[in-house]
C-alpha cells in the first residue's frame, strides 16, 4: 500500500465503477458510514478514509503546519484521488468535510462529477448579518474547554451536536469517537473547524450540489443551509426531518432516500457556468 493510502486508512470496496468517496466529520472516522454504504456498494466503487489524527489513519503524519486550515485536508482528499486515479467522483462530506470537499472540487474540478454535503458550514461564527449558528465567545469558551479537558468536552459535547436525546445511545457513539481522536490533534482541528471562514469560496464552486440540512442543528442550522443553497450556483436544498447533526447515524435511511434522488436527476454537461 503506499504512503497516501495508508497515511488515510483508505479502503476501497464496491462493484461499482463511478467512484463515490466518503468524508467523516470532527472527531469521527470511516466508520461512521457503516449505515449509508450498503446501500451504494452494488452500483458504486465506495472509497473510505480517515482524516490524519483520527481512525486508524497515521497520525505521525500531522503536520500543524500542513493542517493550519482547511485547504491542507483538501490537497489529502485530492491525493487520494490522484493515487487511486479517480475521476467522476461522487464526493459524500459530512460536517465540516463537506466544505473540505468543496474545495477539493473547486480546485480539481475536472474529477468531480457532484457533491453531497450533509451538515455543511462556510463558517461556524456569527457574523453581522450572516448567522452562523455560535457566538465568537461561545466558540472561545468551547475551545478553551477542549484545551484544558478533552475528555470532558468530548462527553459534554457530543450528545449535543448528535441531537436525540432520546437515543442516548448514539450521543455515547460519538462521545466515544471523540475521545479516541489523538488529543493533541482533536484541539488543534477543532480550532481550525469553528474558526474557519470559506464563504468566499462558495460561488466559484463549479460542481453540482446537495445540501442535506437536519432540523434542530445545533452546530449547522437551517440558516447555514439557506446561506450554502444561495451561494452556491445550482445547488440543491433538502431539508430532512432528521434532527442532530449527524443524520448518517441517526437517520440512515432518509439520508440515503435523499442521495438517491439527487443521484438520479441527470447531471448537466458541465455542472454549473
């Protein structure tokens, strides 16, 4: 295996030939796809990875440098494409992988045929009149914590980006997930998650797009999908009965209906003038 593929954990598995890759959120890793794949494995190549730091990717690889912004986990995505040669790509982002995504293909258009972005951000802050959802205080407080106590944090706030609280079962999931996530790498990716800013970047998006927006978000509310569906030419807004911020977990099955029905709709010649 090389060194890409296995700096990423990649695993490839599928019948299919278009590709289709997916991309988990913060402090998650491929195996929060285990309820969406199965359903795409007879018709598609399913292509999994695990960001540097989490999973059982190499996290001898974190470079802070490299990762000091979103673009440094964009240039990975595209290097797993380059070493498996990957064209047409369906990309699948959850969370903030989604705007990671978007920069992979606003960058490499040519490989990509659309997007799938469940949960996406441009930015988390509030901002004059752009709602982001989180206060620039809350977001200091909620670093601050996540400095002084990961484990903490990770069982504070994962059962309120999961949402259900009466499933408390998948709040655990995650809690668990997050504190797996190298320490060190888990404070320095969350900084670069909540304190990022790509809305500039959302109108030179040239690929054709699903927004997938869950109700009651805590981290990505409605208004974050509003603001992606209009700033990004002709994209696609579905807003799911699902409620949280991880609809692969908790609502597999309407996810799944809604990638369908997007991936059926013919794609234009070249997605978006």
């Amino acid at each position: 295996m090389s060194a890409v593929l296995k700096r990423n954990n990649v695993k490839v598995m599928g019948r299919g030939e278009q590709p289709m890759l997916f991309a988990h959120g913060y402090g998650c890793d491929q195996n929060m796809w285990r309820f969406i794949t199965p359903a795409f494995e007879d018709r598609y190549k399913i292509v999994l990875f695990d960001h540097v730091g989490h999973g059982h990717s190499n996290a001898d690889a974190f470079d802070p440098t490299r990762y000091g912004s979103l673009d440094g986990y964009a240039d990975d995505v595209l290097a797993i494409c380059q070493e498996l040669d990957l064209t047409n790509i369906i990309f699948v982002g959850h969370s903030v992988s989604a705007m990671i995504g978007v920069l992979a293909a606003i960058r490499e258009p040519e490989r990509f045929d659309r997007l799938v972005l469940i949960g996406p951000s441009p930015r988390y802050i509030n901002d004059g009149d752009y709602v982001g959802g989180l206060k620039q205080e809350d977001v200091e407080g909620l670093l601050d914590f996540l400095d002084s106590n990961h484990l903490g944090w990770s069982s504070t706030m994962a059962p309120v980006i999961m949402g259900n609280p009466d499933r408390p079962e998948l709040g655990e999931e995650l809690t668990n997930s997050f504190c797996r996530t190298n320490p060190d790498i888990a404070k320095h990716f969350a900084r670069v998650t909540f304190l990022s800013d790509n809305r500039a970047d959302l109108p030179t998006l040239r690929t054709k797009a699903l927004i997938l927006q869950c109700s009651q978000d805590a981290i990505a509310p409605e208004a974050v999908g509003r603001y992606m569906h209009q700033n990004l030419p002709g994209s696609e807004f579905v807003q799911l009965s699902a409620t949280g911020h991880c609809p692969n977990l908790s609502a597999p099955e309407e996810t799944i209906a809604a990638m369908e029905a997007f991936l059926r709709d013919p794609a234009p010649v070249k997605a978006v003038a």
